[in-house]
C-alpha cells in the first residue's frame, strides 16, 4: 500500500496541450523560426529609424505645454464625436434586433438564418476605418460618413452578440410560450426577451463605450469628429494644440470606460 501510494504524485498538474516535453519544445522552436523569418522579411532600416528617433523628441518637445487656447475647437470636435457615437449605437441598437432574430437558428428558417449569417460575416470582414473610407468617398468629409460606418458597424456586433445570446437560451419557456398557441411576436416578447435583456443591454452600454473610442479614429480618414480636428493640426505642425487634442480624447475614454463598467455593474 505504503509503495502504491507512492507512485502517486502528491500535487496534481493540469495535463499539457502538447501531450510530450518533445513536441512543447518543437512547437516553441516553431514560433521561433517563425519570428525570426517575419522580422527578416520585414526590410527594417535601422539607420532611418534611429534618424527619426531626433525628430521624435523634437515633437514631443513641441507638445509640451498642451495649447488649450482654442477650447472652442476643441469642444465642437468633441461633442460631434459623442453624437456620432450615441446616434451610431441607437441606429445599430434598433437594426440589429431584426438581423439578430433572423440569424438565429433557433428562430428563423434554414435559408434566412444562412442569409443574416452571411450578411454579418460580411460586414465583420471590414474594419471601420475601412468602412469610412468608403462612406466618405460616397458621402464626403463630415459627420455623416462617420455616423454611417459606426451604425454599420454597430447593427453587424450588437446582431452577432443577440444572435448568440438568443441561440444560447434556455428552450423551456420558449416551448411553453408557443404550446399555448402563441404567435411568434408574443413568444419573442414573452418568452425570449426576459432571457436576452439584461445582457444585451450590457452589451449595448459596451458598444457604446467602443464607439466613442472609435469615432475618434475614423475621424483621422475625415469621417468627422474630434479625430478630424487632431488629423489637421498635425497636417499644421500645431504639435501643442494636437497635444490638447490627445489630452482631451484620452480623457473622453476614460470617462466612457468608468462609465460602462458602472452601468453593467449595476445591471448585474
């Protein structure tokens, strides 16, 4: 017994993905070569990136101190860009209800399921930036372009998130509901809206919390917002006054990440 037990380990170890030490140390030699032909492939010129490293500092000096002299600028551009991130996410809020409904299996028939599913992995394909780019080439520099490319954006996650949540539920009440001879609105609000709410409402408030990081950025392609203000200064060389530009879309974030990890704790 004394030596049974003792061929036993006395700490318990989670088993290895790679199965064998041999085939851990293949692997990591794998991700190795790999690195290694990635950055030689990569053509780095050191000699200029050790020159731009002068002109570095020097712009960083010249930011230094931040230029809030043209607060009125400064406030347009930043109150656009929260527009644009709240009427984004109502519009993809409202969209995705019906994209999220269509593209779950346990919902809607075999052909229109594929279809939404195809729509959404279409959509997921493009980042936003890209997107705007293409709505600004449609719509020209502005707001608009921006509004558009962040409901886009907006209606193709908040409906793959519903999706999921609605193919995730529980089918119990969903049975009873429809047993009773109820129509397929009444069992959606009765039986599959109390299931998804809470986490899409959570899942809204997050969106929104991206959107306004993200409606900072597309604004650098002229998609609108304070992004666009901070592309032009640089065009300028005004250095200080992009300076209070990053000063205050740093500030907006982290108003909007506090403000979102408050809401979904309260909706906890």
């Amino acid at each position: 017994m004394t030596t049974a037990a003792a061929s036993y380990p006395s700490r318990w170890r989670a088993p290895s993905i790679f199965g064998s030490p041999g085939r851990r140390l293949a692997f990591w030699a794998l991700v190795c070569a790999y690195l290694v032909w990635s950055l030689s492939t990569l053509n780095v010129d050191t000699a200029r990136v050790l020159a731009g490293l002068p002109r570095a500092w020097t712009i960083l000096a010249r930011m230094v101190p931040p230029d809030f002299g043209r607060w009125e600028l400064l406030l347009t551009g930043m109150v656009e860009s929260v527009q644009i991130a709240i009427a984004a996410t109502i519009i993809g809020a409202v969209l995705s209800i019906p994209l999220g409904i269509a593209a779950s299996a346990n919902l809607s028939p075999r052909p229109l399921y594929l279809l939404a599913r195809a729509c959404m992995v279409t959509g997921r394909t493009f980042h936003e930036v890209i997107i705007a780019i293409f709505f600004v080439k449609l719509f020209g520099f502005g707001p608009v372009a921006g509004l558009l490319t962040l409901a886009f954006s907006s209606t193709i996650f908040l409906g793959k998130m519903l999706a999921e949540d609605i193919e995730n539920m529980k089918p119990g009440p969903v049975e009873a509901i429809r047993a009773t001879g109820a129509s397929f609105g009444q069992t959606f609000f009765y039986a599959v809206v109390p299931q998804v709410l809470i986490k899409t409402l959570g899942v809204l408030i997050y969106r929104l919390d991206s959107n306004l990081r993200h409606s900072t950025v597309i604004g650098i392609v002229g998609a609108g917002g304070i992004g666009q203000t901070l592309s032009a200064s640089f065009s300028r060389y005004d250095f200080d006054f992009a300076s209070a530009i990053l000063l205050t879309i740093a500030a907006m974030v982290a108003f909007g990440e506090w403000f979102s990890d408050w809401a979904r704790r309260r909706l906890r």
